[in-house]
C-alpha cells in the first residue's frame, strides 16, 4: 500500500474542520460529556434489555435457519424462494429504512422512542411470519420484518457507546453480540423439542412476537437517553459554539447540513469504506454460514437426531464466550492500543476459514464413518467459533467511537448498510444456484456443501486482508489526519459513486432473477 504523502497529512483548523462543524452542532442541539455518569444498576438493566430486544429481533432467521426443510416444504416453497427470504426480503427494506430512522433518532434525540417503535413493530411482522400460509404472505411478513429491525443494531451500539466510559464499550456491545449465539443455541433446543412432539414451526415465531411486545414495553419505561460522549476523534473539539436555532425552518436547514456534513465526515475518513467493505465480507460469510450450515449438517449425518442440539449448544456456548473475550482483551489493552479489534478480526476470520473447511468436510475427514465423523465436526466447529466469533462487539465499538456524537446512529446505519446490501446476496447466490435442485436429494446436499465452502472462505479471507490493510488508515483516523480539500469525481468522489451503482445493480439483478425464477 503506497504511504500517505506529507501534505495530505494537514490536521484542520476549527474553521475549516467537518468535525468541528459537528460538535459545534453536538453542542447547541445536545450536551456533550467526556466521560458517561450512567449508575451501574441502569447500565446493567439497559444492557439486558438491549440484550433481550436484539437477540428477539434476530430470532426468525433462526427459525428459517433450523426449520428450513419444514419451512420449505409446509409453504410450498423451492429453493430460490428461500434465498430470497433469507436474502433480500429484508435487506432491500433494510437499506432503505435504516438511515432516516437512524437520522430521526440522533436529531430527534428519541433513540429509545425509535427503537420502542421498531420492537412493537418487528414483533407483530414476527407474529404475522408464524401466521403466514404461502410464499407471499411470509414474502410480506418478512420486508416488514425488515423495517422493524432495521435501526435496531445501530440504536443499540450508539445507546451502549453513551451508557459506559470509551474503554468499557467494545465489552457492553460484546454483550449485545451475545444474543446472535443464545439465538443458535435457543434454536437448536428448540428444534430438536419441536421435531419430537411434532410442534409446527411458525409456533416458535408467534411466540417470540409476544415476547417481543412485552420487552419493548420494558424499553420504553426502562432505558433512558444518555448524554452524548465525545468520540476518539473529536475529544478536543468541545469549546466550540455557534447560534442555537430554534425556529422549525433554522432547525430544518440544520438537519440537511447534518446530514451532509455527516456524508463529508465519512468520506474524508481514510478506514472507514476500506473497514465497511471488510466487514461486509466477513458477514457474507458468516450469514450463509447460519442460514445454510445447519440444514447442511443436519442432512449429512441424518441418523443423530441431537445434532441440532448439540450444533446450537457449541454456538450458544463457545460464541458467547468468545465474543465477550473479545470485547474484555479490546477494553483489557485499551490504553496500549486501540488497534486490537482489526487483527482479532483479521487473524481470527483466517484461522477459522481452515476449520469450517473441516466442519464441511467432516465425514470425508472420518473416512465416511458418521459417529466418528460427528466427532470431527464437534470438534472443528468448536475451533472455528474460539477463533472467528472475537471480533462483533470489538469492532462495531471501534466504528462507534469514531463517528461524531452526535450523528453516530445515523454513522452506523451507513456502516450496516453497505454490510446489509453485500451479505444478502448470500443467500440469494446460493438459493439460484440450487434452484434445479431437489431439497431431499444428496445432490442438493453436495451443492450445498460446494457453496459453501467456497463463500465463506472467500468472505473471511478478503475481510482479514482489509481489515489489515487498514491498520495504517485507522492510525490517521485516531491522529485525526483526514483527507482534506475538495473530493474530486476523478478520486475518491467518483470511486463512491462507481461502487455505490456497481452495489446497486447487483441487489437489483440478483433480486429481480430471484423473483423471476419464483413465478
């Protein structure tokens, strides 16, 4: 990577400075606090709602996930139409919902209002998926599923990063991280229990949907609205004041330069596309890992009726571990460097590339012997999870304290999207790819195996390699060192718009040939 020359390196002066122009907006429209004056006991009760609000919002890809045989075959559906379920179903409305509800809440300062709102709502769609009967009322359920979920990571990260000092944080979000892997480990209970009485599986997402309505009552008379805490960035930007505008057309004009200023802040950030980018990779990897994988295992080794189980005990167990450790090292080596969560992303992706690579292979490692290939498998998935799960709670914190307080919700949505958009297409690959195949074949299994193995490598190893490569760029970033002068279409302004139609027209063609090869 060729260095940054000298005289890009200019640090701005508080004229000129986009992020001075933000805490000059942080300070009239919202206090401003170095370090957060949040009680233990109302952190601790707001991290196990948060907990609770994320882990049930995520729940019915996990139900897609473990019941997917009886999902396809009780609604009729075939392969292509699970992919676009588990694809772009949400995640168009995702993207397209996420940034102004994430707007709303940091202008409006109503972040839990906002994330109140979104919980009643993913509920109800959630009860709906369980009371769907064809293809496209679960296709309904599941784009207002998406609205409702939309802002509710990057609420969460932006309320967590408030709630606790900076070098607490990457342990707080590691905490909400915890509800990916109890949603395996739940799932798999659960799917084991549900085949054994014959309990159908729309049952388990009506009553996560009640669930739901009750814990986002318990949000909104819980959780309050913490003050902003100054970013890594701009912690000396403070005194600076401007007029405070309180009329509706001077509040107004403010927002769009909010917003605008926002886009300029990113764009002159040297890591933050190169980071975004790499964590798209690693979740495109890590999405088709959960949709498909458990199904995958289950049709493999078809005669152990408790793989499920003991599949989402490993997950529930070995990820929550380790997702903590790595937000308890990031927060433990906080004050010697800040640069801990990229290589625990990097590295640990890379390793455990190797071992999902022998989850996939198990039986043929075992010699085709199925009791001695499971133990291959229990053995290498544990791996795999030690070494790649370090890195959610650790890295979205990192991002989190790097954006401007006071639009960091709005920040983080954009970094959720562009992750959003890239993952989806997960899904989407592989259902088109087996859409000729027969569910129940050993063929469907084998080219199941093949996508596999071939995805989520490709994701985890182009997501370490960014992530390292950006170690320099999020050096400058700290030192506050950002592009300056005015972003030309021949540089960094056109490669944005290249990228962002190039994005673009993949989720329209592969969204479009999937709804194609439905009808």
């Amino acid at each position: 990577m060729e260095a940054p020359k000298e005289e890009d390196l200019r640090v701005y002066t508080n004229e000129e400075d986009p992020r001075a122009n933000h805490d000059t907006i942080d300070k009239n429209n919202i206090s401003l606090t170095t370090r957060p004056k949040v009680p233990i006991w109302r952190i601790t009760i707001s991290l196990v709602l948060l907990f609770l609000n994320y882990f049930l919002a995520q729940y019915d890809k996990f139900v897609l996930s473990y019941f997917q045989d009886e999902v396809i075959s009780s609604l009729r559906l075939s392969s292509t139409s699970y992919g676009l379920l588990s694809g772009y179903a949400t995640g168009i409305v995702y993207a397209l919902l996420a940034l102004p509800t994430a707007f709303v809440a940091d202008y409006t300062s109503a972040r839990v209002w906002v994330l109140t709102v979104a919980a009643i709502w993913w509920s109800l769609c959630a009860i709906f998926q369980g009371l769907s009967h064809n293809f496209w009322q679960i296709l309904l359920a599941r784009i207002g599923m998406g609205v409702g979920q939309a802002p509710v990571e990057a609420l969460s990260v932006s309320l967590i990063s408030d709630l606790m000092g900076k070098e607490y944080v990457f342990f707080g979000a590691s905490v909400l991280y915890v509800g990916v892997y109890i949603g395996e480990a739940v799932s798999g209970q659960i799917a084991v229990a549900f085949a054994r009485t014959g309990t159908p599986w729309n049952t388990a997402l009506i009553a996560i949907g009640i669930v739901g309505l009750v814990v986002a009552l318990f949000v909104r008379l819980v959780v309050r609205e913490p003050k902003r805490q100054i970013s890594l960035v701009m912690a000396n930007s403070l005194d600076h004041q401007g007029p405070a505008s309180a009329t509706i057309p001077a509040r107004l004009v403010v927002a769009r330069k909010d917003i605008l200023s926002t886009f300029r802040y990113l764009a002159r950030m040297r890591s933050f596309w190169l980071l975004a980018l790499s964590a798209a990779f690693r979740q495109l990897g890590g999405n088709v890992f959960g949709y498909y994988m458990p199904s995958y295992l289950s049709n493999l080794f078809s005669s152990e009726t408790s793989l499920l189980s003991r599949y989402g005990i490993i997950v529930g167990v070995v990820g929550s571990v380790t997702v903590l450790t790595g937000g308890l090292l990031t927060s433990i080596f906080w004050n010697r460097t800040k640069l801990l969560p990229l290589y625990l992303t990097a590295i640990g992706g890379m390793i455990s590339s190797v071992f999902v690579l022998l989850m996939l292979f198990s039986r043929n490692v075992a010699g085709g012997n199925e009791a001695q290939g499971v133990k291959v498998l229990y053995g290498t998935m544990s791996v795999a999870y030690l070494t790649a799960e370090l890195w959610l709670g650790a890295i979205n914190s990192l991002i989190a304290l790097l954006l401007p307080p006071r639009t960091k919700t709005f920040g983080l949505a954009v970094w959720s999207l562009v992750q959003v958009l890239i993952y989806s297409s997960g899904p989407e690959i592989i259902g088109l790819s087996l859409r000729t195949t027969e569910p129940s074949s050993s063929a469907y299994v084998e080219k199941t195996r093949i996508a596999l193995a071939v995805i989520i490598p490709i994701g985890y190893w182009f997501a370490g390699i960014g992530f390292l490569l950006a170690v320099p760029l999020v050096k400058l970033d700290l030192a506050g060192r950002f592009l300056e002068g005015k972003l030309r279409w021949s540089g960094r302004k056109g490669g944005f718009v290249v990228g962002g139609c190039v994005l673009v027209a993949l989720v329209v063609s592969l969204f479009i040939v999937s709804i194609y090869y439905k009808a």
